[in-house]
C-alpha cells in the first residue's frame, strides 16, 4: 500500500475525476480540500442514514478565553 497521505490520494482522485491535469490546474490543492471539507458531513450523514449504530467520529476542541 502507498505510503502518501489521505489529502494526498483524494486530491489526486478528484483530479482524476475531473480529467484535470496536475500542472496548470484549474482548482488549487486547497480549494479541493475545502471541497472535500464541505462534503465530509454530507457523507458520513449518508452512511449513518438508517444505521441502528451510526457512525460518530471523536475530536477534541481546544476552547480559549478571549482576553478582549
């Protein structure tokens, strides 16, 4: 199995998709990652459409005071 990082492959997928070469490219690496962003809740509310045990995805949130 490759060894390149997820952002990596979905990034070089979605380019493959669009039948978009990787030089002179009409989106920019961090345009197809705010994609990719965008749609993440929409897949994981698909997958977990139905689901007696959804899928849940743990992250930690760092809250700062705010000094102003």
């Amino acid at each position: 199995m490759s060894q390149t990082g997820f952002l990596t492959r979905i990034i070089s997928d979605v380019r493959d998709a669009l039948d978009e070469p990787d030089t002179n490219a009409k989106w920019t690496d961090a345009k197809i990652i705010r994609y990719i962003e965008t749609s993440y809740a929409m897949v994981f509310a698909d997958l977990n459409r139905g689901l007696q045990d959804p899928v849940l995805i743990p992250y930690d949130v760092t809250s700062t005071t705010d000094s102003a």
